[in-house]
C-alpha cells in the first residue's frame, strides 16, 4: 500500500465556551501550541504555502515535525500535511473545522493516512491531551 493513501484516521471534537476567532488565534499561536503539544520548540506560519517546524524528542525518540498548510480560511477552517523528521516519507493528513456552537465554539479534528489502528488510536489519544490542555488556555 501507498502510504499517501490510507483510509486508517478518526475525528474528535471538543466545544469550548469562547469564540470561533480565539479559538483559531489559539491553534495558531505557537505559545498555546507548544503548551498543547508539549514540544520543545515550535515556530508558525499559520498561512496557505506557510510552515509550521516543531522540536519535540521524547523518550529518547525524535517526534520532530514540519505541518505545510494548504488551507487557512479564517475561523472556520485549517487543513495541513505533516511530515516527521524521522520518518521522511511518512505524512499525516489534518483538517480542523471551527464552527458555531450554542455558547460557544466546536472544534472539529479530522487526521488520516495512518500505517495502522495503533498509530491513530496513539495520534487521537495525544490530541485528546491536547484538547483537554486547551480548554485550561482559553
């Protein structure tokens, strides 16, 4: 199989009571970002062509990765690629929908194009951390 072009993904959403534009400053911000990652170091360029590079070693295992941003549509939607430094041919698909909630904001996290169930289930776990984090932030 084509590692680009697996169906093994999962979503997961979380409302949070504040609103669509300082949810998406949030997961834009790369102080929030780094707080919700738990990486290293992190820089953003939140924009369509723009890149986001994050340093994130745990366990003696480098996690280090690049997101490409293919579309940024202003509280409303950012969808990404992401590549890890050490697995270069490896990418993860990512869409993150904001969309208006009785008071307040869903946020919406699709990700795809995983080798195997215990990959996702690893990847959904972390994002769910980092939702939770999240919602102590804003």
């Amino acid at each position: 199989m084509n590692h680009s072009e697996s169906d093994i993904g999962y979503e997961v959403s979380k409302t949070y009571p504040v609103s669509q534009d300082r949810l998406f400053s949030a997961l834009t911000d790369p102080f929030v970002l780094q707080r919700i990652w738990g990486v290293q170091h992190i820089v953003v360029d939140a924009r369509v062509g723009g890149r986001t590079n994050a340093v994130y070693v745990d366990g003696g295992q480098d996690w280090s990765f690049t997101i490409t941003y293919i579309e940024v549509v202003r509280n409303a939607k950012l969808k990404w690629i992401t590549h890890f430094k050490s697995f270069p041919t490896k990418e993860t698909r990512v869409t993150v929908l904001f969309k208006e909630a009785d008071r307040g904001t869903e946020l919406i996290i699709r990700m795809d194009n995983f080798e195997t169930a215990e990959e996702r289930d690893a990847n959904r776990q972390a994002w769910e951390r980092g939702l939770a984090a999240l919602a102590a932030i804003v």
